[in-house]
C-alpha cells in the first residue's frame, strides 16, 4: 500500500478542544463539546497562544520589504510583526548591506534624527495598537531603494471554532497536552491521571522551546598548549 504523499496535518480549534477534552475524560467516546466547552476552551486557547508568542520558532520567521522615503524616519508596518530579527538595507543596484540595531534610548539619544546618508541603523518601537521601524540616517531621495526585514510574524487569532489553529504540524499534540493542562482546574479534576496530562504538557513545550530554534554556529579561537 502506497503512502498518502501529503504532508498537509492541521487541526480546527474544535479539534483541538475536544482533544484536550478528551485528555481529561471529559468527554465519552463519541461525545461531542457543548457550544458553552467549546466557548469556554477556545478563550483558554487564544490566551495560551499568545503567551507562547515570545518563544523563537523558526517556522515564523517571515521575510519582506519597505520601500524607503526620501527624509522619511518612521515607518508603520502591517501586519505588525511581534519581533525584528535583522534588517538589510538595499540599494539601488540590488546589493544588501547589513544594518545595525538600535536600542530605544540610542535612537532617541541621536543629536540629529534628519541627517541624510546611507540608512546603517534600526529602530523597533512596537505599541500595542501600532508598530514602527525607524531608520537612521535618512536618505535625500529614493529610487528603488528598500528594507529587507526578517521578523517573527505574530500567531494568528481563532476567530471562530471552525479556523485551524496557527502552529507548525509537529506541535499539535503540544497545544492540546497544555489545553488540557490549563482545563483541568475548570473541570476540577485532580490525580495520578491529571499529573501525567501536566508532566506530559511540560515535556512537550519544553521540547518545542528547545527544537524549534535558529541554530547559531559558534567559532571557538584554537587554544594551545606547550
């Protein structure tokens, strides 16, 4: 029997519910959520999500691009990213020139925000409405020139119960173990069953925090002896 030659895994935010539901015993084979559970799980799992959202998970890593402005030193960006990674600066002839971040006291401790020259500086001011990239020094005039930005991208909401759930195939099991885990209080549940529902939601988003990293390569000097 042949393979299915698909690798195209989600699960709905209904699926992962009753998943963790069923962790739980909280439901009997062939039972199905109320629409109140369901309610109740799915603000659970939106506010779990986000909380998760600082981890570095490798499959948010998003690249694009801002097309620059002449004497122009803030940019509003849409979608809004949850954290810049780097930021290239492109000239006209299509060459990327690395540049250097900026701490929000250093940007703000430049003498002269409008001096012009070669863009060599970032600035990552994210509010909660809004979120801004500000560049340092400015450009007199533009022709093609652009931003490239590699950023985490925020996790997506759940707005209806139907929506499949924004995380990578291999931490689907992750989302519903620590579901499960962060319900079993609602449902009052406790015991040697429950503790290994917890043990193993710790297991597994400590293994999600440790395997879904950018890999750093690190060059030791060579120490010699005699």
């Amino acid at each position: 029997m042949s393979t299915s030659s698909s690798i195209n895994l989600s699960l709905t935010a209904s699926q992962v519910i009753e998943y963790a539901l069923r962790k739980l015993n909280v439901l009997a084979e062939g039972q199905s959520a109320t629409g109140e559970a369901q309610d109740r799980a799915l603000t659970e799992l939106e506010v779990m999500l986000k909380e998760w959202m600082p981890y570095p998970a490798i499959w948010r890593l998003t690249e694009s691009y801002l097309s620059l402005v002449a004497d122009t030193q803030g940019y509003n960006l849409n979608p809004r990213p949850y954290r810049i990674v780097d930021v290239r600066y492109r000239n006209s002839d299509a060459n990327d020139l690395p540049m250097t971040e900026l701490a929000r006291q250093e940007y703000y401790d430049l003498p002269d925000k409008t001096s012009n020259g070669t863009p060599t500086s970032w600035y990552f001011d994210p509010q909660r409405a809004t979120t801004a990239i500000y560049v340092w020094p400015l450009l007199s005039s533009v022709t093609t020139e652009t931003l490239r930005i590699t950023h985490q991208r925020r996790m997506e909401d759940i707005d209806d119960v139907d929506n499949e759930i924004d995380v990578d195939q291999e931490h689907l099991s992750t989302v519903g173990y620590n579901l499960a885990a962060r319900l079993a209080d609602d449902y009052g549940r406790k015991g040697p069953h429950i503790d290994r529902v917890i043990a193993r939601a710790e297991q597994l988003k400590e293994r999600m925090m440790d395997m879904d990293r950018v890999e750093v390569i690190r060059f030791v000097p060579e120490t010699r002896y005699g």
